[in-house]
C-alpha cells in the first residue's frame, strides 16, 4: 500500500466518526508527506490544521495508521500551504481521482448552488424495514414540496443513512423543479454563518437570503441546541418559510423531545411535521447494501466474505462501508480475497461480537443523552426528567452486566432493591408498549457500544 492508499484509507475510518464540517476543515488538503524509518510526515495546509491534528486527532491516526502498518510507529506534521499541495495533487490527478471514487470521497465535490453532492441519489440508497417510513415520507415531499409533511424530521443514529436520505431528496427535487432555489446546510455551519453574520453586522442579509430558499435542509440540527442566538434566528427563519409554503428538511441523532437546550417554541415546530427515525438495518439488509457498493465499486467479493462483515459490523452502515473499502482496496492490489483474508485484514474492527461495557459507562452515556447535570441523576426527585434516565440506567445496568438488584441499588445512593425492581419492570413495560421509549433506549446503547 503505497503513501496515498494507505492516507486515504486513515480518511476513510476518521471520517465516520466527526461531523462533515469538521472533517472538511481538519482534513482537506492533508496528505501523507513521506514514510521513513519508522515514522510518517503528514502534510497539513496550516499551522491552527497541524495544532489540531496533533492535539485532537494523533492518537486516533496513529492507531490506524498502526493498524495498516505496524512498522509505523510515530507520527509528525508539517505546514506544506495549499498551493503546493495542489501542484502535487494536479501531478496525481487521475490516480487521486480514481482513489477517490473507490473509496467514496467524492461527497467532498458539493454543487456550489445548493451545497448538495450529486452522488446521493435514491438510485445508491438502499431501503428496508429499517428506514421505509423516513423513505416514504421523502418520496411523498418529492411530488409536492411544502404540501405533504412540512417540516420533516428524519433521526436516527450515527451512520444509518440520513444524510444520503435527505441529500438524495434535495437532489431528486432540483432534477424535478430546477427553479426551485434548494440549500442544505449542516448545522454547525449554520451556526458559524449567523455568529459571522452578526459579527460582520450584515444579520439583515442574510436573513433575506435564508427566506428567499424553496427548499431547506438542515442536517444535524441537534448541534444548534445551547445556542441561543442561532436559535433565535432560526425560529423566525423556519416560520417564515414555513408560512410561505416552503419545504424544510431537518435530521438529527435523537427525536426532538430528547434535544437537550431546545426552546419549546422549536421543538413544537419540530413536531408540527412528519418524524420519522431511521433504525439499524437487519442482516438482509446490511447484506444488500455491501452487494451494491461493491458492484458499484466494480469489484466482486464472494458472498462468504460479504456475509461475514454483515454479521459482525450490525450497528453502523458506514462501518460497513469502511470494512468492505479495505478488502476492496485488498482485493484490486492482490487479484485474490478469500474469507481468512478477510478476517485478518478486519481484526481490527471486527471483534468477537462480545458486548463490554460498565455501570459508569452507561450512566455517563445516559446522562449526556439526556443532558443531565451534575449529580442530578442520582437525586430523589421524582420529575420525569429525572427520574427516566435514572430508571433507564437501572434497566441497562441490570440488561447488559447482570449485576443484582441490590448492587444497582448501591450504585445510586443506596436506593432500596425494591426501587430498581419497580424501576426496571417499568422500563421494560415501557420499551415493549412505546415507540419512543424503545427508539430511545436503541440509541443509547448504539452509542455505549460504540463509542
């Protein structure tokens, strides 16, 4: 695997795991620079890109980069500005730009006017049981924008399909009405855009230029919580397209009612729509989508193989397409991939399917879910948002580790074995009777599993 290969593929399992601004802001423009020895010199474009790399980020590169070679063994960065970057990149175009395709980079080239990437399409979108609501909904909104459900509000968890779902959504309706002015925004960039807006004094503008768009879509919208300013402007932005008819998409990672730091008035625009949750896709499903990325990659990896990362990689789909990029790349290097191929070339991120986790880990994940402060779930009062979380962590303690009721009990304050008992039959009635409760419960242990 030679420099930019073996870069490309560090991209590739960083990149599901931040937020796509993030991902463009730290990373574009970065390149292995030279391997020597032992060590690896990564090309940044500047130096607040190399600080970061190196404050937040080195650890996880070097992991992977170990996990590709481990010979590698340490890491170092220099500042190499964009226009040199660019020269080498113009030299290896063609390779970069079928690297590139092979490895599904190229929602990096965006259309300028609606900062859509064309590659969404529903043509690549596979549907199932797990996402046919959020895609019934999409396929309704296609045939009359701002009529159906307005808005629509599309959660689910990390890597399920989201934003191919509402990208592919956004891009089918400019095909079917060209004149209609579509604009997708990922949430943080929203944010940055108002607080510069604002700092600039140019607000008034840009409040004219977000209520003359048709189509609005917003993607991670869960990010705008705690931000009042853009809440603010947001609210008045949403009700005037709302009252002019105009078409809102929203995605987020959890439903509206569990966005901590929302105002009301937000989350009751939120409801006033569709919701529909994406879930985890089932075995034939995760199947299906391997078979067509594979064939859309032009290479053919033999069902044995497919069905081994379908079974072991159940959570995340882009973790499917992480795996099956490294035996594509496996496979166009050796002409040959059998499963114990395969398997070697996956051990890193497929492990025996054997769940770990802790009572501290699960109470940690529910009271960021939840956004609970302090020592607020382990108090005794009994107002609903605290005492279901506190309930939940019961439940999941006693799920997941097996500890005793009294050993819970002890966990929170000495509570008595009787309260987690009641506690957890609650839950239980709950997540079998409930819709929400049940999609909630599925999130958190998505993300203490995978995290």
């Amino acid at each position: 695997m030679d420099a930019e290969q073996l870069w490309q593929e560090v991209l590739s399992q960083i990149k599901p795991n931040i937020s796509q601004a993030n991902f463009a802001t730290w990373f574009n423009n970065t390149r292995i620079e030279s391997i020597e020895d032992e060590g690896v010199i990564v090309a940044v474009p500047n130096s607040f890109a190399k600080e970061w790399l190196e404050q937040k980020y080195h650890k996880d590169i070097l992991k992977i980069l170990y996990s590709l070679d481990s010979n590698i063994k340490n890491i170092s960065y220099t500042v190499v500005p964009v226009s040199a970057t660019k020269k080498i990149q113009k030299k290896e175009e063609k390779k970069t730009d079928v690297l590139a395709e092979q490895l599904g980079f190229s929602e990096l080239d965006v259309d300028k006017d609606t900062n859509l990437n064309p590659k969404y399409t529903f043509d690549n979108f596979i549907t199932g049981p797990f996402n046919e609501m959020a895609y019934a909904a999409s396929m309704a909104i296609i045939e009359e924008p701002g009529k159906s459900y307005n808005p629509l509000f599309i959660y689910g968890g990390v890597g399920l399909g989201k934003t191919h779902l509402i990208q592919a959504t956004g891009n089918k309706i400019k095909e079917k009405f060209p004149d209609k002015k579509i604009k997708y925004i990922p949430a943080e960039k929203l944010i940055s855009t108002i607080v510069n807006a604002i700092r600039n004094q140019n607000i008034e503008e840009l409040k004219r230029r977000l209520r003359e768009i048709d189509l609005l879509i917003v993607d991670d919208i869960q990010f705008i919580a705690g931000k009042d300013k853009t809440q603010e402007e947001f609210f008045h932005t949403f009700n005037s397209l709302y009252q002019k008819n105009k078409q809102i998409i929203l995605s987020s990672d959890r439903h509206p009612n569990n966005i901590p730091a929302i105002t009301e008035r937000l989350k009751s625009r939120f409801e006033g729509g569709m919701i529909a949750d994406i879930n985890m896709p089932d075995f034939e499903t995760r199947l299906a989508i391997l078979k067509q990325k594979s064939e859309e990659k032009g290479v053919i990896i033999q069902e044995d193989i497919l069905e081994f990362v379908a079974n072991n990689i159940q959570k995340n789909i882009r973790e499917l397409e992480s795996a099956l990029n490294r035996l594509v790349i496996y496979k166009k290097a050796n002409k040959e991939l059998l499963l114990e191929d395969a398997k070697k070339i996956l051990k890193s991120i497929i492990s025996p399917v054997m769940k770990v986790t802790s009572h501290k880990k699960i109470i940690d994940t529910i009271t960021s879910f939840y956004d609970i402060q302090g020592g607020n779930m382990f108090t005794t009062s009994r107002k609903k948002e605290f005492s279901k979380p506190r309930q939940i962590a019961m439940y999941l303690i006693k799920k997941e580790l097996k500890m005793s009721y009294s050993e819970i009990g002890r966990k929170f304050g000495g509570k008595d074995h009787t309260t987690v008992i009641h506690a957890c039959q609650l839950v239980e009635k709950s997540y079998q009777e409930d819709e929400q409760t049940r999609q909630e419960i599925d999130l958190i242990l998505q993300r203490i599993y995978s995290e």
